[in-house]
C-alpha cells in the first residue's frame, strides 16, 4: 500500500497531506491516538504564539 501510495503521489505530484491519514482504514484506537497528537501539537502551537489553553 505505502508503495502504491508514493508510486500516485510521484506520478501526479499531489504531496502529502497528513490530513488524509484520518481517511484510511484503521482500527479505532490508533484513530484515537492520532487524533490525540493532532490536540497535543495544536496546544503546543497555541501556547507558542502566547496564548493560554484551558
């Protein structure tokens, strides 16, 4: 799969785009965790730009 996957975006010269990941099969606990990085990395940001989050 990966294989065909870098094969497309090669041949069309679409890039990658994390956000496609969330639209792949996958058992629900990794969805979890992924959507669980995805809150974390977005707080860190906020509270880099000087924001707080609660």
């Amino acid at each position: 799969m990966i294989l065909t996957a870098i094969y497309q975006m090669l041949s069309s010269g679409e890039e990658w785009n994390p956000v496609d990941l969330c639209q792949v099969d996958m058992p629900e606990h990794l969805k979890e965790q992924q959507l669980a990085k995805a809150v974390k990395q977005a707080i860190r940001f906020l509270e880099t730009q000087g924001l707080t989050v609660s």
